[in-house]
C-alpha cells in the first residue's frame, strides 16, 4: 500500500497528516503561505517526509491520493476579493441579497451597522418575468429586456453571473433562458443558475447560495487547478481530492463546478475524523466533536454514526454575513479559545471574553505587547504549559508575563493568582459547555450518552472538566488531535447530493410527483456515480432524506426516508410517523393530529473510495508509566501540587495515568484533573475517563 | 449571616440560567405553527422565582419583559394551597399583569424536594384567540366585550402532566383554525415543561440552600451593575412627549403621550412619571400595566449598556408613578386593551428612548419606525387551493425602518419598536405557498431615511395580490400620520401609508386603520415608515453617504441637499466617489447660511 496525504491550510498553520504503509498517522505543520499555498503545503510535506527518511517529492510520488481541504474560498468571501459578479433576479425583487431573513443579536443593542448584501445594488439587476407558486407563468420572459441587461453585463465586463429568479424550483424556463442568452453573449462568463445549484425553497438562501457560488468561480478555477498543476510538477501521479462542507470531498472538476462546496470544509471534517475516533475505539455512533483553536471553539455532532447536517451555516456571523444555503456539516462556532480575555465588571464579577486578543498581540506570555490577562496566561500561572516546549518549543514564552496581568487582576479581587487563574479556568470552560449544550439539546442528543472526542491545539486544558460537567464519561483525544480536519480527510468518503423542491403533504399526497422527484435525484447520484473516476467496485451507501415539518410550521427538520419510493397510503403513514419522531425526539412534542408537510427532498451518496486507517491489533498492556519530570500546578481540586509531568512520545500504548498530571504532546497538552485519569490506547488516541469515582 | 458565595460558582449558575432560558426560546421558536410566534418571534421566555420575582428572561421582545412576575403572584393568589407538580397555568388576563390577550402565557410551577422554587414562563402571541373579528388584534374594540377574547386569569390547563381537556375544548370550540393554536399550545407548553426538567437538575446539583443564595446574590450583583450605570449619568429631569396617528372618526386628533423621567446619579434611582397621559378610550389602544411598562423599561435598556442584567435585581433601581386611570398603564375594566403591545407601546418605546437624546449627543436613540403595515398585515380567506380551506395569519414581509443611534445607522429589519429587530422575516415563495396571494414586489424606498450623522433605516414597499378568492387584510397601522422623530440634530423620517390599486389601475389611500377586502385583479400596496436620525446630517462622513448612494438609500440629489456631500463619476460603470474639495466647500456654505 502506497501512502497518502491529507492537507489543511488553515489561517495560520498548514496541517499535513500522512498515512503510512503500516497505517500509522504522522502529522507536519507550516506556516500557511498565502501568497502560493503550495509553499506552504511542501514545507509541511517536507517536515514529515524528513521523519520517514523521504524527501517531499519522494513522499508525493510514493502517495496514491492526496486531500485537500483548503479555506482559499472562505478567505476570499472575507476579505472581499471574489469576483466581480452580477445578481439576476425577477422584476421587483433586487433588494432580496440586502433584505435577507431578518434576525438580530441582542433586543438592546443598537451599535451595530446593518451589514451589506453579498453583491451590492449596483451590480444586481431586475428581469422582467415571473413564476408563480404552483410553476404558472405568471409574465412570461422578456426576451429583449434580458438580452439588453446581458449585453450590459459584457460591456461592463462582469467575471460571473448569480441567477436567481422566484419559483425556479417550480419552472426553471427562465432560468435556463437565460442561461443560454449567458452562453451566447458572454462566452467564457462562469455564472450559476438557482435550481440546479440548490433547488430549495425560499428565495433569500438561494440567492445567497447562488451569488457565493458564482462569485467563487473564476477564483476557484484558478486555485485548484493550479494547485493540481504544482503537485503533478512536484512528482504527485496519484488522485487529488478537494475536501468540502458535507464532510466528503470530490475530483477537482467538481468543486471548480460549484466551488461554494468548498466553504467552511475545513471545520466539516472535525466530526469525520470524531466519527472514525469513536469507531476505532468502539465507543459508538454518538460523538461530541470538540475543536478548540486560538480564536474560536468549534463543536460537531455525530448521531448514530451519522453527520448531522444544516441549511442554517452563515459566512461571518448568523444574520450579519451571509448564509450558505447549502447543506452543510452542521459545526457551531463561538468566540472562546486561548486569546479570550479575562475582566471585571462593574458588578465585580470575573469575565471572560467576548473581547479576545487573538493571536496578535495574542496572550501577554507570548510577549508581543498583549497586556490583558488571557485563559492562556490563565493556563500559564496554573503551571499547565511548560514555557519551554509550548507547540513543540517553537515559540517560547514568558510566564513572568503571565504571572503579572494575571497577578493585577487578581489583586481586584483580593485572591491569589492561582485562585483567580483557576475561576478564568472555570469561567472559559462555562462558555464551551453551553455551546455544546446548545448543539446537543438542538439536536436531542444527551451527551450522557455520548462520547467525546477533543481536538485542536488548545483541547487538552480543559475538556476534562468541560466532560465531566456534562455529565458525559469519555473523551477521546487523539494524539494528533492539533490536525483533526486533516485526520478527518484520511477517514472522509466522496460525498454527493442532490436535492429537489416538491411540496406536499399528508392531506393531499401527490404521490406521482414525489416519487418523479426521487427519480430525478437517484438518477443525478447515479450519474455522479458513473462519472466518477476510481469508483467502481467502491462502496456506496444511499440515503433519502426529506425536509419535512407540521402543518403551519416555518421550520423543517431532516427526516430520513424509510423507503425508496412512496406505495401507498401505508407509506405515507410511516414516512408520517419518521417525521413525528424526528419532531419528538428534538421539541420533545408530537402532533399526530396535525398534517405533515414536505419541502425539499434530498438523497446524499457516499462513495468509499479508500478505508479508514486501520485500527492496530495490538493489544495494549496497561502500566503505570514513570514521570517525565514534576512541576507544580495548581488545581481548584487540591491547591498546589507537584504534578507529575509526561512527555507523550515516549509512552506506550496502554500507559494509564491518574490524576493530577500532564501529558505533554508536541502540539498539544492534556491536563489529567485530580481524580480522573488518562490511557494511552492501541490506536494511539488518549482516553480520558472524566467519570467522578463512585459515580 | 451566611457566608457570600463563590462568584465563580454565581457565575457558573447565572451561566446554566441562562442556558435553559435559551433552550425554552429554541423549542418554542422552533416547535411553533403560526407565523406570529416562528417567524415575528412574539414571544417570550422566562424564570420566575417561587416568591414571584423575575430572575432570568431570554432574549426575548422587550414588550415582554416587565409584568410574569405579576401573573406568577396570581396564579399563586388564585390557587394558594392546591399547586403542585404537574400543574400548568394559562394567564392572558391584560388586567392581570399580561400584555394583552393575545399573549397566552404559559405557567409551569417547579418544585424542589416539595418547595415552589421557580416558575417557568412562556408567552406567546397566539394567531387567533377568539376575538369578534378575524384578528387577534382590534383597534376598534369599544370594550372586552366587543373585543371578545376569551379570557383566562390563572386557569389550571394541566394536572399531574395531563391536559384538562374542559379548558382545551373550550378554546377549541371558540378559536379560528383551532388546530394551529393547539400546535402553538404544545410548542408553548413543550418550552416551559423542558424548563422544569432543567431546573429540577439544577436544583438536585446544586442543593436548594445554595440556589437561594444564588438568586439572592445575583440580584445584588444585577442592582450593581444598575447602580453603576446610572451614577455614570447625568443628574436630569427628561419630560418627552409624542402622538399616535389620529383614529378616523373616534380619536381624531390621535393620543398625546407623555413620558417624564427623572434621572438621580446620586441615589442611582431612575423614575418614570407615566401618570401624565389622557383617561382610557374607548377603543382597542388602551395598555396594559405590563405592556406600558415594558416599552417605557426596554427603551431605558436601550439607552443603558447592551449587557446588564434585566431582572428583578436591576429594576430595584426604577422607580414608576402611574395615573389612577389612563390609556397608559392604567385601563380600567372593561376597556380593551387589545393593541397594548403595539400601537401606544410603540410610541412609549420611542418617546423614552428620545428623551434620553436630551443629555446630549452620545446618550439615547433617535426614534424607529412603527406601526403593523400592509406587510405586517393580519390576513384570512378561503384558500382555493385546497378545497376552501380557511386560513388566517400575521404576516411579516416588510418592515419598518429603526432609529439611528449616537454610533450606528438603523436597522433595516427593524419591524417596530416593541420587536427592535428580533423578528424573522417571511420568505415570500413559502408565504405564497401558504397563502392564496402573491407579491409583485417588495424594495426599499429611496430618500425615505431620517438623515443624520448616523441614517435611520430606510422605509420598505411592497405590493400584494390574491391570486383566487377575496383575501381580507386587517391593517391597524400606527405610523402613518407622525413619523419617527430625528434626535440632536438628526431629521425626522418618513411615516408609510396603505394604498390600494384597483383593477383599473386607480389609487385611493386607505386610512391608517383599515380592514380591507381585495378582490383578484386589486393589488394592496403598503408603504412602511423610515427611522429617524441621529445627529446633524452635514456631520456625516462622506464615505457614509457614499454607500448610502451606491446602494441606492439615498439619491445623489439629497446627498447634495441634505447632507452636503457631492460626487464625481457615476454609480453605473463604478466611478462614483466623494469629491472632497467641493463637499468641503458645500459644507462650510451650508453651516454658514445655517449659522446667519
């Protein structure tokens, strides 16, 4: 067996996890390169290429398939260097990309500008016709106002066209006109049109997912064949791969296609590599998936070996960006990680955050002129980081720092450093514990039942106490739990789906339609199928799902078909009773006395195209390893303590370790609590074990 | 005298509060069948102490905000001696402490080791609630009998976690699409039932003592935080006044409204004089004591730091004077208090967040855009689609502009003061979907912002169609004859107006307040109000009024005009852009002529 590669380039490092022969894991980092990412992508290659006793361009050439997971997209959405690209739209609705959904934070708080549409005013133009709901023609395309508006678009040399008309999801005539006119007068223009690229109902997500997708397209193009030129340059003969935002990946001429696939793909890939943790370990298909960065805190759902899946994923903040549209891994975000800043307010109550110091100036200890108190400082003064061999020893710190912005604040409240250190401890850990609260009660996932697997530089502070508070027994932290996209790439399959607006509902079942819908998608999985290059013999696994909910109801919910095509009335009845389910299992109410109605219906195909690194065979013996080293930390548990200290590379698998400890990783560290404790497992992952004794 | 407890334990408890609050306003937002709760968000969520104070609200419309406790203490009163476990209680009596009758407050009493410690409280404005006419909103109610809501003042809707059904049948026999409110009854239930569960393991994890100093404490620390804001205040006596749009026929010159506030650094007391207002009237607009003083403490929040504490804590700090019997928070039986969370609400929400403009530029909010237009309308008919199928429902297309702030411009989605932006607003292919109409379109309205240094929100157009059967729209808009006032130099924004078209094409303005039947061919427009700005709009940064005039807000004509800015190029082919020399030039003449 050849090996293979997975790459994420994040903001600041590029992550290269490789799989072996032998089906061990090794992880590279680099500084990402954002003027030429491949730079970056080799000095990450080369670093692991060093530890296999290869060069770079020997490992590509030895590599059968490389992944990609790249956020060359998303930063081009945030900083503004998309195409310049024109909205279509139907006559009387250009302000839809300004107007949005509505929402807002906070009932209070008038500080903040409205945001901006995706594609401003200028750029957006009105075409006369219209749809109507059930599909009619309603006025029909003004042939000349359309070629008019076209032939402006190519004067004013436009990079990409959005269109987006109401109710194409009913009659796309209008739409595939005016693709043509599009083909015809500006050759060569990329442009996306609504229904094929997401046929959804609801006109503001579409054309938000349209104008992204076209926006992204010129750009896209450009990287990743570029990028695939550069690794074929490099020696690379094997399958590129570009990972995406359903926790899959797809053939570089897919994503040029729709590039919009690409966003946020890099956060999708956190439950994958969660999913494979947890199967690996035997420990179930509901996984928790924690990934705790500098800035921010990301958690993923898993649920019965299954991603779970949104069409609420925003670019920037929910209301104040712009919404996907797609159906995306559902991951949360928020602001909480090392950089959070630690203050006291007027009430004289310690907080934390939302202010965060980012990773410039970053936390005081990093010695850049940070000068406010941070959760690493925190993490410093409590004896958890060793200054000398922080991230490996690359970037050494000065505690002394620490000690004092911490030691200031402090003295506000009359309490020691160590006190106070430990409550900013505390205080951080209550903000990830509601964020993971909130995606499991969402979700109707109870985390007493559930396994988590941390990841991120930053996890191993405190997802013990994070764990146990929740109530939830385990924590699985791999040891190359800094790179845990790139882990989730090597266990990622080709992810496809295609979706179809049909509505109705149980009062009036249109079975014909619905059963023509799910023709027209099984027949587009199939074809994407077919078109696949390596695939045969693969395996494939099919779902239907239908976006469904009760009569009345604005918001739907993902209800899994339980069969291919709707018989009769007994389907329909059981197709009713998944969904009352699905609503009871997440509102903890049913209705059988109301109508169900359906909206979008979706099949999603996962196509194997390499296994998941193998689980060892080995069988791990336990012992109680010697420490390292002592230093002294402090705990709320217990005060001050000499803390035995373990360096990870050098245990073995079946290393069990009690509480207070810690476990030094090169790029991260786990801090074992006072009665709990650690083991090293045979798959090489941590299994924290955060059940109180007794409990 | 027991020992204080560990503020990182109060903030870990303040935390979990807080999160179950949340969890209520997600399964009520989601579970809920009628627009009005899922999509305007009229509802809201909270925790209410066993001795009747409000301890945690979520973020939720601050028309809600002041008032659970009250409804609590009668359940309570009504009941004393016979709650227990199990039990659930619906109040939406306006003479109770609840807003207005529309609102259905759900009450679940939750007991720890046999002690009432908290009830949880969930509101939520229902779509239909029996009323006389097909809306739950009536302007022209001459009393509560003409309105003829059902009322309940503290009714027992659960025993044991079981339905009594006596009660649920008789909303069922009297309510409009009795289906969609039992849907948005279980929502409503469903959201104060998980909040006993998670209090009950709050309570057994933290132990009953603990969570008693708990809710003391943080009511010390939430008056704190009070204190320290208002002693940052200046010492002022703030009198603001403002008036409703005119009733045709009944209140012809609309309502004078008075809000007085007394503002005290040194005691940190905040007093609001509401006593100044006209007797009761006979129609609709009279409001309750919780929605009048709701409005008037949410425009104060407005005015104070985004992030203090709203709870019974920081209210310690207000202070109100009410009139023995007036149209602002004193109705007397039987006067209809029907539109007490919207009209006269809307117009206290800005009268008090305005007044606060008066300590000087940096302090309050220019006034936001009100009143429920032609797209906010009340809708019913028979659905030809399906079979005549009837259908009534709020709908929530366009909105009103808000109010610029000292540092900000208005919101877009602002709707009206008393929801401040928290609504979702409709997509119009599932509102046409759901209903038998369509919009031909929906735009914002150039040059209809209050100009500012910071711009109220511009004002939204749009026009509606049935696409079948006559389709009845009750519009009780109250913003179409004042329009949002500017603050500290800020210019008033524009007021809207209903129109409608007929087949012929002809226009005729519909009066503010108007139940209007359309036939298909006749198209409804409605035009929505714009907010008012903030601060002088020569002070505006030229860069500001270049976006405004990209985007199309405003025209190059005003931005002349109004806030002397002048451009060079053109917006079409991107070379529009701030000549600086002559907006300078312009400027310095407009102060000049300004200052002679």
């Amino acid at each position: 067996m050849a090996y293979r590669i997975s790459v994420d380039t994040g903001g600041t490092f590029t992550d290269v996890v490789v799989l072996d022969p032998d089906g061990q894991l090794h992880i590279g980092k680099a500084l990402t390169t954002h003027e030429r990412i491949f730079d970056g992508m080799q000095a990450a290659l080369a670093v692991v290429a060093s530890a296999l006793g290869l060069t770079g361009p020997a490992l590509l050439d030895a590599s059968s398939t490389l992944v990609y997971g790249t956020t060359r997209a998303t930063n081009a959405v945030v900083t503004k260097r998309t195409a310049r690209t024109a909205f279509l739209t139907t006559q009387g609705f250009r302000d839809t990309l300004t107007l949005k959904e509505g929402g807002k934070h906070g009932p209070h708080d008038y500080t903040v500008d409205y945001p901006d549409p995706y594609i401003p005013r200028r750029r957006s133009f009105e075409i006369a016709e219209r749809i109507g709901a059930d599909g009619e023609v309603v006025l029909p395309l003004d042939h000349a106002q359309a070629r008019a508006v076209i032939a402006l678009l190519a004067e004013r040399r436009f990079e990409a066209v959005a269109v987006s008309l109401l109710w194409s999801i009913a009659n796309p005539a209008h739409e595939l006109a005016l693709g043509a006119m599009i083909e015809e007068h500006l050759p060569g223009v990329p442009y996306t049109l609504s229904h094929q690229l997401v046929p959804i109902l609801r006109e503001y997500r579409r054309a938000s997912a349209t104008a992204i997708d076209a926006s992204l397209k010129p750009l896209m193009q450009a990287h990743l064949t570029g990028m695939e030129a550069d690794l074929r340059a490099a020696g690379f003969r094997g399958d590129l791969l570009v990972s995406t935002s359903a926790g899959g990946c797809q053939h570089v001429e897919e994503l040029v296609a729709r590039p919009i696939h690409t966003l946020k793909s890099g956060p999708a890939m956190a439950p994958v590599a969660g999913r494979a943790a947890s199967a690996a370990e035997r420990m179930g298909g509901n996984v928790i998936v924690c990934d705790t960065g500098g800035t921010t805190f990301d958690v993923g759902l898993v649920r019965d070996g299954s991603l779970v899946y949104t069409r609420d994923s925003w670019l920037g903040q929910r209301w104040l960006g712009d919404i996907i549209g797609t159906s995306t891994v559902d991951v949360r975000s928020i602001g909480a990680g090392g950089g959070s800043i630690a203050w006291r307010d007027a009430g004289g109550l310690l907080r934390v955050g939302p202010q965060s110091a980012g990773s410039n100036p970053g936390p005081a200890c990093y010695g850049r002129g940070g000068e406010h108190p941070t959760v690493t400082d925190a993490a410093m003064v409590l004896g958890y980081i060793d200054p000398g061999f922080f991230n490996g020893g690359r970037l050494s710190l000065d505690p002394a720092a620490s000690a004092r912005v911490i030691g200031s604040l402090a003295e506000t409240f009359g309490q020691s450093a160590d006190e106070t250190a430990a409550a900013i401890m505390t205080i951080a850990n209550e903000l990830m514990i509601k964020a993971i609260g909130e995606i499991t009660v969402n979700e109707g996932l109870n985390p007493r039942e559930s396994v988590i697997v941390a990841g991120g530089g930053a996890a191993g502070f405190n997802i013990m106490p994070i764990a146990r508070e929740l109530g939830c027994d385990t924590v699985i932290l791999p040891r190359t739990a800094s790179a845990l996209s790139a882990c989730g790439m090597q266990a990622s399959d080709i992810v496809f789906e295609a979706t179809r607006s049909r509505f109705t509902d149980t009062a009036g079942f249109d079975v014909a339609a619905v059963n023509a819908a799910l023709d027209a998608i099984e027949e587009e999985l199939e074809a994407f199928r077919r078109g696949l290059r390596g695939a045969s013999g693969a395996r494939v696994r099919t779902e239907l799902l239908v976006e469904a909910r009760y009569r009345a109801q604005v918001w739907e919910l993902d209800t899994r078909l339980p069969f291919s095509r709707i018989g009769g009335a007994a389907d329909i009845a059981a197709l009713a009773e998944a969904f009352h389910q699905t609503h009871e299992r997440v509102y903890a109410v049913r209705d059988e006395g109301s109508a169900v109605e359906f909206v979008n219906w979706k099949g999603r195909i996962a196509i194997t195209l390499f296994d998941a690194p193998p689980a060892p065979d080995a069988a791990a013996t336990s012992h109680a390893p010697t420490p390292d080293a002592r230093r002294s930390c402090y705990f709320a548990e217990t005060g001050r303590v000499e803390t035995a200290i373990f360096r990870g590379p050098a245990l073995a698998a079946g290393a069990a370790i009690a509480g207070p400890a810690i476990i030094e990783e090169p790029t991260t560290t786990i801090v074992v609590t006072p009665g709990l404790s650690a083991t090293l497992s045979a798959a090489g992952n941590y299994i924290l074990h955060c059940a109180p004794k007794g409990a | 005298m027991t020992a204080p407890l560990d503020p990182v334990l109060m903030s870990v408890m303040a935390n979990r509060l807080d999160g179950i609050v949340r969890e209520m306003t997600n399964t009520l937002l989601r579970a809920a069948r009628s627009a009005v709760i899922s999509s305007a968000r009229d509802f809201s969520c909270c925790l209410v102490t066993g001795d009747d104070q409000l301890l945690a609200p979520a973020e939720g419309l601050p028309v809600h905000i002041f008032g659970c406790h009250i409804q609590t203490a009668n359940m309570r009163r009504y009941h004393e001696g016979d709650i227990r476990k199990g039990d659930a209680y619906l109040d939406n009596d306006p003479y109770g402490g609840n807003t207005h009758p529309a609102d259905h407050t759900f009450m679940v009493p939750v007991f720890h080791e046999g002690e009432h410690l908290f009830t949880s409280v969930a509101k939520c404005h229902m779509a239909d609630i029996g009323n006389s006419i097909p809306s739950s909103y009536f302007v022209l109610a001459r009393d509560v009998y003409h309105e003829g809501a059902l009322v309940f003042p503290g009714v027992r809707i659960q025993r044991d976690f079981r339905n009594i059904e006596d009660i649920v049948r008789m909303c069922r026999a009297r309510i409009r699409v009795p289906d969609q409110w039992y849907g948005d009854y279980l929502a409503g239930l469903g959201s104060a039932r998980v909040a006993e569960r998670r209090l009950e393991e709050f309570c057994t994890k933290y132990g009953a003592a603990t969570v008693k100093r708990f809710i003391a404490e943080w009511f010390d620390y939430s008056e704190r935080r009070m204190i320290d804001n208002i002693r940052r205040l200046p010492r002022a006596q703030l009198v603001n006044k403002g008036r409703s749009d005119p009733l045709e026929g009944i209140l012809p010159g609309g309502l004078e409204l008075t809000v007085k506030i007394e503002i005290d650094p040194e005691e940190a007391m905040i007093h609001v004089d509401l006593s100044d207002n006209p007797p009761c009237v006979d129609v609709g607009l009279n409001t309750s004591l919780g929605a009048a003083t709701s409005a008037v403490v949410g425009a104060i929040f407005n005015a104070l730091e985004k992030d203090l504490p709203r709870n019974a804590g920081s209210f310690r700090r207000l202070r109100f004077t009410y009139a023995e019997e007036s149209v602002v928070a004193a109705p007397r039986f039987p006067h209809s208090c029907s539109m007490g969370t919207t009209n006269v609400s809307e117009r206290l929400v800005n009268i008090t967040q305005s007044a606060f403009a008066q300590l000087g530029d940096g302090h309050g909010l220019a006034e936001g855009g009100t009143g429920l237009g032609a797209g906010m309308a009340v809708i019913s008919g028979k659905d030809h689609r399906r079979g005549g199928a009837p259908f009534v429902n709020r709908m929530m297309l366009s909105t009103n502009g808000g109010p610029a702030s000292p540092v900000a411009d208005g919101w877009v989605n602002y709707a009206i003061p008393v929801i401040a932006g928290l609504m979702y607003r409709d997509s119009i292919e599932v509102d046409e979907l759901k209903h038998p109409l369509r919009v031909n379109a929906l735009s914002l309205v150039q040059d209809s912002a209050g100009a500012g240094r910071r711009r109220g929100a511009p004002a939204q157009t749009i026009d509606l169609t049935p696409t079948g059967n006559d389709v009845t729209a009750v519009i009780s808009c109250d913003g179409q004859h004042t329009p949002p006032r500017g603050v500290a130099g800020g210019q008033d924004g524009t007021a809207g107006m209903t129109l409608r078209i007929g087949a012929n094409g002809d226009e005729a303005r519909l009066p503010n307040v108007v139940q209007v039947t359309l036939r298909k061919g006749e198209v409804l427009r409605g035009r929505d109000s714009a907010g008012g700005g903030y601060g002088r709009p020569l002070a505006r940064e030229p860069a500001r009024v270049l976006h405004d005039v990209l985007e199309g807000w405003e025209s190059r004509e005003k931005a002349r005009d109004v806030y002397g800015v002048v451009f060079t190029g053109e917006i079409d082919d991107e070379t529009l852009a701030v000549d600086e020399a002559a907006t300078l030039a312009l400027r310095r003449d407009k102060e000049n002529t300004h200052a002679a």
